[in-house]
C-alpha cells in the first residue's frame, strides 16, 4: 500500500510540474498579445500626434502668410509709396493732399481680414503715422529711434514681430512690416499691419487626441503663445528646446510623448502631446481580460489535476510538448485530435486550453479590426482636410469672379462677383443670360478644355472692358472640375501701354531710352552698312553738386532745355537717347573726317548759357565719342564705347572736354571694375583693416589721441587708399565701408579702454556717411553696444560736406553735439574756407591740411599756416597739425601754439597689437 501512496505522490508531482509549465506558457502567450497590442496602438497614436501639430502649423502659416502677402502688395502700392517719398514741408501729415485717400485705401485693403487691427504707414522724415483709423501717432515720435522700426528697414523682407500684448486691445497680437524704400534705395518709411491672436489661439483649443492630448504654441524666443497646461509650460519648453523637428519618432519624459514642429512664416514652434499612460491604456486592459481566462482556466486545470492523477500522465506529457513545441510569434496552440477526442478529464482539458487559444485568436482579431476602424477614422480625417485645403484655395480667388463647373461644361457654381458681371451685361445689352458661361468665348472654352491638362488662359471683350478668363483642373473624389476665374484687366492693359511708352521714352526729357535708341539706330545701320557714324555721349560735369544747391525741379528744367538744344542741333536722321545719367547722339555722317567738324558744331551751340527758373547758368558739359564702324558693327557696343571714353575723360583730363573711343580705356575701365568688384568683398572675406596714427602733445611727447586709417589687403598685396577710396566713392561703397569703419573704431576704442588707456579716436565720415539719415541712432547703437563713452569718439568731415548739405548739417552736428561725441574739419583750407560757416556749426577742432606743413620751412613761410592757427584760437578751436615729417616742422608750429601733431615726424600709423605695445 505504501508502494502505492509513494507512486500516487510521484504521480502528482509529476502532474503539479506539467501544471506548472503549462500556466508559464500561458503567461507567455498573454505577454506576447500584449506586446503586440501596445506596439499597434502606439504607432497609431503616434501618427494622430504629429498629424494634430501638422494641422496646427499649417494654420499658423495660412494666418500669417495671407497677411504677408497683403503686406508685400501695399509695400509695391504706387500710391504708398509715392506718399512715403513725398518731401517732408513740416506741415502735419493730415493737412497732405491725398491724405484721405490714403486712409480709405489701408481701410479697404484688409476690410475683409478681422484679425487685422490695425494697418499703418511709417513716414521717416515726417516721424508720423498714417493709419486706417487716421490716427498719426504719438508727439515728439522719432520713428528712426523705434525699435520695430529698425527691425523692419534692416530687411528687404516681409518681417513678422514676436507677439506682444497690444496696448489698445489688451490681446495678443503681432506685427507684420515691410520697408519702403526711396529711388536711391535708402529706407524712406514702412507699411505695417497689427494683427490680433485671438482667433487663431482660440481656434488651437480644438485640437488634441483623446483625453490627454494638448498642443502648444510658443514663439521664436520660447515664449508661451498657446499652452492649454499652465502647470506643464516649463517643462514642455524644456522639451521644445531639445526636441528634433525632422525626427519621425516622438520624444518622451517620464509622463509625456511630444512631437516638435517649426512653421515655415515664421520660427513659432507647436508641439503635440499625449500622456503615455493613455498610449498603454489599451494594451493595459487587454491583458487584464487574458490573465483573468488564464487564471479561470489554472483554476480548472488544478481541480482536474487531483481528480484525474493516474490517467493523467501520458496526456499532460503531450500537451506539454505540443505548448513547447508551438513558435513565440504564435498567439495560440493547436491542441492533438488524440487528446481533445478523450471523454475524460483529460480531454476537458485539452478542450478547454483550445478554446482558450480560439479566445485569444478572436480578441486579437478584435483588436485588429478595432485599429482598421480607427485608420479609417483617421483617413477621412486627413480627406476632410484636404477638401478645407480646396476651399480655402478657390476662397483665396474670391477677389475676382469665378465659376465651377464640371466636365461637361454644367455650371456647377459662380460667385457673386460672377453675377454681377452678368447683371451688368443684362443693362448694357438688354437680356439676361443664364450663366457667366453664356457671355463668354464658350466654343473656344470647349476646345481649349479638349487639350487642358494643367491650365489655360485667354483674354477677351465683353462690353468696353477686357477681361482674362483662366482656367484650372481640380479633381475631387475621383471627378474632375474646372474652376475658372474671371479677371478685369483693362486697368492693367492701359498700365502696360503706359509702362512700355515709359520704357521707350525718358519721363522728363521725351527722348528714347539708352537701349531703345540703340535698337532704332542699329535697324537703321542695316539698311545703310557702308555709311560712316558716331555715337557721342554727353554728360553734365559736376551734376550732383547742381542737384545739391539747386534741387530736383532746376535739374529736370535744365534737362529739359538740353535735351531742346539736342533737338535743335541734330538732324532728322540723327536719333537722341538718355541712360541714367547720359545723353547718348546716334548720328550718321557723310565720312569720318566729317565727324569733328558735326560735333564742334554742335558743341558750341550746346555750351551757351542757358537761362533755368530766371538764373543764367553755363554747363560744364564732357563728351565722349566712338566712330561707326572703326570700333566694330554693334551699335549696342560701340554705346558702351561712347560711355567709356566719356569716363575716361571725366576720371583723366581737367580741361580737355571730349574724348575718341582708343583701345585700352576698355582695359583701364575693366582694371577699375574689377577692384570694384573685389572690394564689394573685402568686408566680408574681412581683407579691411584700421590703422591708428598717433596724435602728440608736441610739449611732453606724449601720445593724447589717434586717427583711424582704414587699409586693404587683397590677396597678399597692400592696396592704397588713393587707388579704392575713389572707386568706392564712384561706385557707392562709401556708406558700407564707412559704416564697418565706424564700427571697428568703437570696437579698438573698447579694446584701448579695457587696456586701461582711454585715449580719443578720430574717425573720418563721407559726405555720403554724413547724410545717412541713420547714421546717429548707427552711431548711438555701436557706442552702447561697446560701453563707450561718446568723448573717446571724434568724428571727422570736410568743408565741401558741410557747404553742399548746409541744412541738414546744423541739425545734424547739433545731435552729435547733445550725444557727446567731437567734430572737427578735416584738410581745412583745401575747400571754400569761408568764415561764417564756423560760427554757424557746432564744431570743436580744425586740422591743417599736410600740403600747408610739407614745405616749410624750405619752400613756403607758413602764412596760411599761421593764419589757421590764429582763426582756431580766436573761434576757440583746437587745433591738429598733419603731415609733420621734421623737427624744423615741429618746431615751427609749437613757436605758433600748435602743440598737437600728427605726422611721421612721431608715429607712422600702426596697428591694434603695436599700438598695445606702445602705450
């Protein structure tokens, strides 16, 4: 009997460990489900996730890119910008002619747009406002000094403001700007649009997925724009500053999952969230429902194990092995037919482990199905968006009438602009058509539509305007459409008529442009190739200096005369252009020894005096001239030649006034051009470089000042000043490498500082400099930026500066005065030299120019020297004497009471680190 109780206890062991094993397995198979069902639900998740910040970022583009774009079309309104560049009278800007009209025009520009605020131009030389709302700002406003405003003009773009919290409206708003510039290209104002928020913000709440989903709007510099979660802000800016926004993969923290996405109209950030616990929610309760079965079914299995023991062995042996056998992938087992056939305990058993794994086959593909559904959720999701997309695309055309209609030319659709169009037919022609299609070109719309694959256009007359009618392809649910827009363009064909004839004609003398002129002679050469010609160019010498004391009228009345005189003196064959500053004569000849004696003639009637607004005056006029066909066949050409030989003339001769095209000056022009261009670079390959020369306290030998000498190294080689400074002057590079000087001085100035040496440095400014409307606030900006006190910096002009922009320059040495900062006259006595202007600017120093020190004592006594002297000390001026080379020089002026030099004589100029080394 023991035997057998011994035999009954190995038994149910044996049983309890195959119990064992099978449940482990079970476990198992329930992990595996479970796995599988997390990792679906994740992705799934995941892709709403990054679709609900797409969604958001996409809006947030739409929003400021429509406002952009309005923003850009105000920038280019002719009307604008004629306002803005209108000459400042002091008057206020109400009292303007036009004033009205442009107020009703920023009004009805974005009447239809409801987050628009407020809609403004920025006048700069008035320092006033013109608004939709005519409000022209605050007093005393000085718009240069605005730092929005400075913002704006430092772009050639469209420029978005981080938001702010609008002063009127109390709400979250931005501002959309853009610089209107003058016909110099110098900023003259801006147009601007205050834009409210609120809208848009409101519209974010709507978005998340499931319970916890949230997305958040923060600005370029991480400021909260939108964020539904006060108590998570820091931690989800924490996330924006290190997230990836090309990752495909979320980003996750201990309770969150984040996506990251950058707007393209802006540097906003969105980020999507969702709690991880809501993710592994799903995965959570299906292992519930299986570790419960598995647990009914442990239950069972045991009670069956005790009551079946000695039948039992064989079977739960096979049944193990089948479990064991099965593969991990696998989410059931097949149980042996040998097994489930049995009618006993063991058979139960098997039955029930099967039914068990069908449970789990059918929960899973529960859960499969489940997922389908909600990728087709998200799928109609993503088609609903798609048509929004569509009709914001056929809205975004609504300014002009547009119709559908669908591929067998039914009117499907015309908007109201449409029927108005057909409203006015009806009372010009007396009959109503039934659609916009009725009073169109529709046999030609059916034919051109035949080969349609992209688009079309045309233009044609209804009435007495003209109208252009295009027309796209839309394909909505598998059906094609054609949207057709309607466009007024007569306006626009005058405008084009108008444009070519100022492309033809020059707006203030009537005669043919440059290019056009050329094309006319060259036509005309065609039929006559033997002939002899010439090609003359003629210029005002010294035109700017005109235009400076006499204005912009005077200039264009004594274009005019000249371009009368032009007239009078060539014949009918003779064809006249103007370029920009040119006035170009095409004139056929009988031989090329007749050449000089058509253009004395000429010349000589041109250099009468000419009697301009009631004043005499005589032209300084130059020539240049290139003969037909000895320099080639290109009438195109040889123009380029004449102008050659005219600059030629005016950059190497003081007194011979016209110039023959030679071989070479091409060469020479091309050596000038080419130092342009490199200099256009050295600022940028940082080729520039400043100099300090010392200035010295002739009594104790100590060094009290410097003078900033800019130098330019170019591939190795040193290039003078005396050979880029007037390149630079022609070519307008003066206000960008003054600019860089200025900087770089204030810059050494700091270094000198922090070396313990406070020492002023003398900067020379351009007259081009000098009138840069924004050359205080540059000045003010590098001195703050630096920590530089204003007396360390002495600013540098000439006495041509002074007189040439005499009213400018009260107002403008008065601010230098108020900032702190010295001016002193440089080279005084090689300009005008007149008396008073000292007593009605605010100037501090007089330099004496190098070529009245250089010859003393040898060659020159030093009267105009001691002469300076003198006036500096009865005007209370100091005094700086340049270019002294020897002791007699030093000497001379110390006996005078000129105490500081500048000269060779004590320092040549030297750079930063020998200037350390020195002081």
């Amino acid at each position: 009997m023991s035997d057998l109780f011994h035999k009954l206890s190995f038994v149910k062991k044996i049983i309890g460990l195959v119990i064992v094993v099978i449940l482990l397995n079970a476990l198992f198979i329930v992990w595996l489900a479970g796995s599988y069902v997390n990792t679906q639900n994740r992705s799934m998740l995941y892709e709403q996730l990054e679709l609900e910040g797409t969604l958001v970022t996409q809006s947030i583009d739409h929003f400021i890119g429509i406002h952009e774009i309005l923003v850009e079309e105000m920038a280019n309104n002719r009307m604008f910008t004629e306002f803005v560049n209108r000459e400042p009278d002091g008057s206020d800007v109400t009292l303007w002619e036009g004033y009205d009209d442009i107020v009703g025009d920023l009004a009805t520009s974005v009447a239809p747009l409801e987050a628009v605020h407020l809609v403004y131009l920025a006048l700069e030389d008035q320092n006033q406002f013109v608004s939709n709302i005519a409000d022209t700002g605050p007093e005393n406003l000085i718009i240069g000094n605005r730092e929005w405003y400075r913002q704006t003009v430092n772009e050639d773009k469209v420029v978005v403001s981080e938001p702010y919290i609008d002063a009127q409206t109390g709400t979250l708003a931005i501002t959309v700007s853009k610089v209107i510039k003058d016909q110099g290209g110098y900023p003259a104002g801006a147009v601007g649009l205050d834009l409210t928020l609120d809208e848009l913000v409101n519209a974010f709440s709507g978005y998340g997925i499931g319970e916890s989903g949230r997305v958040s709007v923060f600005d370029q510099y991480g400021s909260v724009i939108y964020d539904p979660l006060f108590g998570r802000s820091e931690q989800v800016i924490e996330m924006h500053e290190t997230a990836d926004p090309e990752s495909e993969e979320p980003v996750a923290d201990e309770t969150h999952y984040y996506f990251l996405h950058e707007t393209e109209s802006s540097e906003w950030k969105v980020i999507s969230s969702v709690e991880i616990r809501e993710v592994t929610a799903m995965g959570r309760g299906f292992l519930m429902n299986v570790v419960l079965i598995v647990s009914a079914v442990g239950l069972l299995v045991i009670g069956l194990a005790y009551v079946t023991a000695k039948h039992m062995m064989s079977p739960i042996v096979e049944l193990d092995e089948t479990i064991r056998g099965r593969e991990d992938t696998e989410l059931g087992f097949d149980i042996p037919i040998s097994i489930l056939s049995r009618h006993d305990e063991v058979g139960s058993l098997g039955l029930t482990l099967s039914e068990m794994s069908i449970s789990i086959h059918e929960y899973v593909d529960e859960l499969r199905i489940r997922n389908d559904e909600l990728k087709l959720e998200i799928d109609n999701h993503m088609q609903t968006q798609n048509e929004l997309r569509l009709m914001l695309a056929v809205l975004a055309e609504t300014n002009q009438a547009f119709f559908i209609v669908d591929s067998d030319l039914h009117l499907v659709y015309q908007n109201q602009a449409s029927d108005e169009l057909v409203s006015h037919y009806e009372e010009r022609k007396g009959w109503k058509p039934k659609s916009v299609l009725a009073i169109l070109d529709v046999d030609r719309f059916r034919n051109e539509l035949i080969e349609l694959v992209e688009a079309i256009s045309w233009e044609t007359s209804l009435l007495t305007r003209d109208y252009q009618i295009s027309v796209r392809v839309i394909t909505h649910k598998s059906k094609k459409y054609y949207l057709g827009i309607i466009e007024d363009v007569s306006d626009r064909n005058e405008i084009m008529q108008l444009l070519d004839n100022l492309q033809t004609y020059d707006d203030v003398t009537g005669v043919m442009h440059k290019d056009r002129a050329s094309d006319e002679f060259a036509e005309m050469i065609e039929k006559k190739p033997d002939v002899f010609a010439c090609i003359i160019a003629c210029d005002i010498d010294g035109l700017s200096t005109i235009f400076n004391a006499k204005g912009e009228a005077f200039i264009n009345d004594l274009l005019m005369m000249l371009s009368e005189r032009l007239r009078e003196v060539t014949g009918e064959e003779d064809i006249i252009g103007r370029s920009t500053s040119e006035f170009l004569i095409y004139k056929i000849v009988e031989s090329d020894q007749d050449i000089l004696f058509h253009f004395k003639e000429m010349v000589a009637y041109l250099n009468r005096r000419y009697l301009v607004q009631g004043e005499e005056v005589y032209l300084p006029l130059r020539f240049g001239i290139a003969t037909y066909p000895d320099f080639g066949t290109s009438i195109h050409q040889l123009t380029e030649f004449a102008i050659t030989a005219l600059n030629y003339n005016k950059l190497n001769s003081e007194q011979k006034k016209y110039s023959f095209y030679e071989d070479g000056m091409k060469d020479r022009s091309e050596e000038e051009y080419r130092l342009y261009t490199r200099l256009s670079f050295a600022i940028e390959r940082q080729e520039l470089s400043l100099a300090l020369q010392p200035q010295v306290d002739a009594r104790t030998g100590t060094i009290i000042g410097f003078e900033a000498l800019i130098r330019w190294t170019h591939e190795g080689q040193p290039i003078r000043p005396d050979q880029f400074i007037p390149v630079a002057e022609k070519y307008n590079l003066m206000l960008t490498i003054g600019d860089w000087v200025m900087e770089e001085a204030i810059r050494m100035n700091r270094v000198l500082i922090d070396s313990g040496k406070s020492l002023p440095i003398s900067i020379n400014v351009s007259a081009v400099q000098f009138n840069d409307p924004l050359l205080i606030s540059k000045l003010q900006d590098s001195l703050e930026r630096y920590r530089v006190p204003a007396e360390l910096i002495k600013i540098e002009i000439t006495e041509n500066t002074l007189i040439n922009h005499k009213e400018t320059c009260i107002e403008k040495l008065s601010l230098l005065h108020q900032l702190g900062v010295k001016v002193s006259i440089d080279d005084f006595g090689t300009g005008y030299s007149s008396l008073s202007y000292l007593r009605q600017f605010k100037v501090n120093e007089l330099k004496i120019d190098r070529s009245f020190i250089s010859g003393i004592p040898e060659t020159d006594n030093g009267e105009i020297t001691e002469l300076i002297i003198t006036l500096a000390d009865k005007l209370d001026l100091s005094i700086v004497a340049e270019g002294a080379e020897t002791r007699e020089q030093v000497d001379f002026l110390c006996e005078r009471g000129a105490f500081t030099i500048q000269g060779y004589y004590y320092y040549k100029p030297l750079m930063l680190e020998n200037i350390m080394e020195l002081v």
